[in-house]
C-alpha cells in the first residue's frame, strides 16, 4: 500500500514537472509566432499604438473566453489586494513594453529587436537575484548561482553578436 501511495506521488510530482516544461516550451513558441506575426501586421503606415491596442484587445476577448471556458472567470474573490496591485503594476508595464516593442519592430530589423527584448532575462534574473536570493539560487547554492551568472553571460555575449551582425 505504501509503494502505491509512493507511485502515485512520484507520478503527481512527475506530472507538474513535465507539464511546465510542456507550457514554457508552448510559450516560448506562441512568443516566436506572435513576433512574427507582429511584424508582418505593422507596416509603415500602421500606427504602432493602435496596432497594439488592437492586440491588447484580441488578448482581453481570449482571455476571457478561456476564463468562461473554464469556469475560472467566478474566482475574482480569491484575489488579494496584494494580488490587485501587483497584477495591475504588470499590466501597466507590460502595456509600456508592447508600446515599445510594436514601435521598435515597425521601425527596425526584428532579429535584433527581438534580441534585445529576450534579453530581458538578464536584468530579470539580476532583479530575482537582489529581490528573490534564496528562491533563485536555492537557498544561496553556489552551483545555481555560478550557473544563473554564466547564462546572464551568454545570453549578453548572444544578445552582442546580434547586434553587431552586418546586414548582408
């Protein structure tokens, strides 16, 4: 009966750890095909504010959607005013970055512009480093913390040699 019990918790824990490696990889996916698509939508002509208004509605009716779909659009009582002011915060500055990002791929090459906006995951990981030690480097372990600084450092050394690339 134990070994069952076991069984059935490595397959739960299994489970979780497979399912968010699947959506990261999903996501990582829809965010090359939104880049994309993004680009080949803003043209010279289009005003990139508008096409990211545009967007940000589509976003909010498939949002929804999902949230009816699943029944998850009843459980605003489980928020938090903590929750309220962190997700409104994200909104606001997520808002500024697709403001910005539809503006900079309406005006230059997307491999670079994409660059430089995946290269977030440095000052995000110096951010979760200062904020969030403990979690990031699991609990200040130096094999997690050598190999976050060596990722920020490849990612930048990436990030350079796109940059500098010369249009052919």
């Amino acid at each position: 009966m134990y070994l069952e019990v076991y069984n059935i918790v490595v397959q739960i824990i299994l489970d979780e750890i497979i399912m968010w490696i699947i959506l990261a990889l999903c996501a990582a996916c829809f965010t090359s095909l939104t880049n994309i698509f993004a680009k080949i939508g803003i043209s010279k002509e289009v005003n990139s504010n508008l096409a990211t208004a545009y967007r940000t509605f589509v976003v909010i009716i498939c949002s929804v959607i999902i949230c009816f779909i699943s029944g998850d659009i009843y459980k605003f009582g489980s928020f938090t005013y903590k929750n309220y002011i962190f997700l409104i915060l994200s909104s606001i500055f997520t808002c500024a970055s697709w403001i910005c990002y539809y503006k900079a791929i309406q005006l230059g090459n997307i491999s670079k512009v994409a660059a430089i906006d995946k290269s977030s995951f440095i000052l995000t990981s110096i951010l979760f480093i200062i904020f969030f030690y403990n979690d990031t480097t699991n609990g200040g372990n130096r094999l997690s913390l050598a190999s976050l600084i060596i990722s920020i450092i490849l990612i930048f050394i990436g990030t350079y040699l796109i940059l500098i690339k010369k249009e052919v």
